[in-house]
C-alpha cells in the first residue's frame, strides 16, 4: 500500500502536472478557436498561477 503522504505528493504532482498541460492546451485552443468577446475572461482564467 502507498503511505498516506507518499499519496499526497503524487495527487499534487499530478495536479501540478495536469494544471501545467491545461494551461498550454486551453491556452492554445482559445487563441486558435475561441474568436469571441470572451476571451480575455477565458485566458485569464486558464492562467492562474500555480
């Protein structure tokens, strides 16, 4: 069985992880896609910091 802090490092790295990839992806595919007056609203909300 995993620890339980050996647990929580992993559920932050994959968080970590996972908030980096969406910020990228989404970050991509509201430039490319997304031409509406909402985009800046959009963009700011996918690039919270980590």
């Amino acid at each position: 069985m995993i620890s339980k802090s050996g647990s929580q490092v992993e559920i932050k790295l994959f968080t970590l992880y996972s908030m980096i990839f969406m910020h990228m992806y989404m970050d991509n595919l509201i430039y490319c896609y997304d031409y509406n007056d909402n985009w800046q609203e959009h963009r700011f909300y996918y690039s919270y910091p980590i």
